[in-house]
C-alpha cells in the first residue's frame, strides 16, 4: 500500500509568535495532533509568563521569547512548569534558550525556520513581520496590523509567495484565487457577520456597554480584536489588506454581511461565476492552511454538517451606522503612512472605550477626527516609504487619539 501524500511531506520547523493568544494557542493545537508535520522549535509571548512556560516545556521547545520580564522571570516560569509537568521525566535537563525585552519576539522570527506564525495582536507585530521576511521565512501572517500600517515596507520585504494570509476571509480569497488568473479576477467579496450590533441605527449604538461589545455572536476573541468587530474597524482593515495581499483596487473589494459566518469570502471572476470558500466559524483551517500552505492538513477543523436544513443569508452594510469600512478605503487609498494613522487612533480609542472615556459610537467618529488632523499635518512623508516613517505616523496619531479622548 502507498503512503499517502500528507505522510510524504517534510516536516516543518515553526516558530510562533504570540503564542498565548487565540491565534497561537489554536496553532499550538495544530502542531499537537499532527507531530509528523511539524515542528516547533520558537515560542514568543507578551507578558502571560505562565501559560508561556507551560508551552514550552510540553513542547520542549529550545527556543522562548517574552516582551515583558526579565531572563530570570522567564526562567523562574520555565522551572515552575517543568516541575509542575504531569510527566517530569520526560522535561529533565530541559533548558531552552531564552529571550527577553521588546525585541525578543523579532529577534525570535529571525532564526532559521520553515515558517513563522505572526500571531500578535497590534502594531508591535510590525518588527517582528519584517524581520522574519528579511531572514527568507514564510510567514503565515494573522497579525494584519504589520501589513496595512507597514505595508510597502512589507511588499518590498516579501518574496513572491512568501507571505500567506492567515485571516479567516484572505485565506478564504487565497483558496479562491486558485480558481482563476489574476486577469480573470473582478471582484473580491468579504464577508462579515456584522457583529453583534448587526441591524442597529446609530442611534441605537450609543448606549453600548463594553460587555455588550465583547460578545461577538460567532467567535471567542480578544477584547481589542472582539470591539474592532463590534465596530467593523476589523472589516475596514480586511478591506486594506485584501489591497496589498492581492493587488485588486479598492473600488473593487466589496463588504456584504453574512450573519452565518459559513461563507468567509468569496471572488467573483469576469464570466460572472462566483467562487465562495465555506465552512464553520473556526479558524483552525485557515491557521493550519498557513503553516502548511500550499498544502492541507487533513481534519485541521470542522466541516459542514450538509445533511442538515440551513439557510444563509446576505445583507448589505449599513455605511451610516458603521462607517469605519468607507473611512479605511479612504486611508487605504491614500496609501503611505495613512493607513497606520489609522489603526493607531483605533488602539488608542478603544483602550478609551474600555477605560470609559469614549462612547462606542465616538470610537470611529473620534479615528476619523484624528484622521482629518493628519491630513493637515505638514509632516506627512513623501517618497519610498521607511520604518521610522510608520513609526513616527503611529506615535504621532497615538497623540492626537489621546489629546481628543482625554478627560
């Protein structure tokens, strides 16, 4: 009898970054039941020391970085979970190399490996993305920040079929682009379930607590990623990265609500047919398709269930009640360091939003304020984008975010 094919693939050595987050502890999964196919061999995290260790040791990784802490902190963690370990024998000796400090995780992605999982929430990914394109690693990439602030930077960076999308809707784009020629190609539509604020006025939204907020109706996520769905600031930076990750102009990237969540987006192609990849709301597909792209992990995730009665549904955007996907198009469009104006004002006002300072509804009001400052600011750059350029972009809107929400 033959082997088949998935037996025959080498097996990949990963480093994860973010790894205590929803995107990392999933991958971990991944990497779990399926040993034969790949490898981790690099850990990063933030300041969950704890959870961290306990990764490593389990997986007796040699290599583990933490942004906060020091050497001594991580190892005081390491030896706790090895002794901790419900089988100790097994983790004897166990002593990996340790990084700490802000720029562990980006000295982290620039060790050889296969692919580096960029799991991290927020600007800081930005470093860490570059960096693991500059050392000729694949980068499953689920931390969108780095591309739409960083991204000519990133483009520059990146090889022809070196960065593979690992949000739900691009890797969902990416299985469809498979279909056709990029000359074939008229439309991408992604799909968002409208959160769960869904067929709400605006009026209706300005009572929103932060509780409500945080309860997105399909998935479980972190709070900063949960009320950017809330608001739909997630979907306007999909709509950014969908730009840069397959060249198609923004006139031609659509928004359409699916509240089912089953299609994850879809490419319409020039004969008029339609491509959609569907599946549950899971993103153990889409994570798995990127630590193995362009190959498939058998039963990464759960399928459709086709023997039972379902109804999917399509909805337009509410543009009036969520304008953050028309004001996105609007930075995108512009290009430079505006879409990093952009996502920075969101952090800064969310952190706002959670702290009481904001109502939900000022949250997009207040990025487009700081967004209309920007335009005015003589310190826009000009020529080839540079990092200290995003970098000060990104310091400068954190300010001008801070002084509209400050008491």
């Amino acid at each position: 009898m033959s082997t088949p094919a998935h037996q025959q693939l080498r097996r990949r050595r990963v480093i994860l970054l973010g790894s205590t987050g929803s995107i990392g502890t999933q991958a971990l999964d991944i990497a779990q039941r399926n040993p034969d196919r790949f490898e981790i061999i690099g850990l990063s995290a933030g300041t969950n020391l704890e959870l961290l260790a306990r990764q490593a040791v389990a997986l007796r990784v040699p290599m583990v970085a933490a942004a906060a802490g020091t050497t001594d902190d991580l190892s005081a963690a390491i030896a706790h979970a090895v002794d901790h370990a419900v089988d100790g024998s097994s983790v004897t000796g166990y002593e990996p190399e340790l990084l700490t400090g802000p720029e562990a995780s980006t000295t982290l992605a620039a060790q050889e490996a296969d692919v580096v999982v960029n799991g991290i929430t927020g600007a800081i990914g930005l470093a860490p993305t570059l960096a693991t394109l500059r050392a000729g690693t694949t980068l499953a990439l689920a931390n969108k920040e780095s591309l739409i602030i960083g991204g000519p930077l990133v483009k520059r960076a990146a090889r022809p079929g070196q960065l593979v999308p690992v949000d739900s809707e691009h890797s969902a784009i990416a299985q469809c682009l498979r279909g056709g020629t990029p000359d074939e190609v008229r439309k991408l539509v992604i799909t968002a379930s409208g959160g769960p604020f869904r067929g709400r006025s605006r009026a209706e939204l300005e009572s929103v607590t932060v509780e409500q907020a945080l309860a997105h109706p399909n998935f479980s996520m972190g709070p900063v990623i949960s009320t950017n769905s809330a608001t739909l600031v997630n979907k306007g930076l999909e709509v950014i990265e969908a730009h840069l990750l397959f060249d198609v102009p923004f006139d031609r990237i659509e928004v359409v609500v699916h509240p089912q969540q089953l299609i994850h987006s879809m490419v319409e192609f020039t004969d008029g047919s339609t491509m959609a990849q569907a599946g549950p709301p899971s993103m153990l597909v889409p994570i798995a398709l990127g630590m193995a792209w362009p190959d498939r992990v058998p039963d990464a995730g759960p399928s459709i269930d086709w023997t039972r009665a379902a109804s999917w549904s399509f909805e337009p955007l509410d543009h009036e009640a969520f304008p953050a996907v028309a004001l996105a198009k609007r930075v995108g469009e512009a290009g430079g360091t505006w879409p990093a104006v952009y996502n920075a004002a969101n952090e800064v006002c969310v952190q706002a939003f959670f702290d009481g300072a904001l109502r939900f509804v000022d949250i997009v009001d207040t990025v487009a304020k700081v967004v209309e400052r920007y335009a005015a600011d003589p310190a826009e750059p000009v020529g080839e984008l540079t990092l200290e350029q995003v970098l000060a972009a990104d310091g400068w809107a954190r300010s001008a975010a801070s002084s509209l929400v400050a008491p």
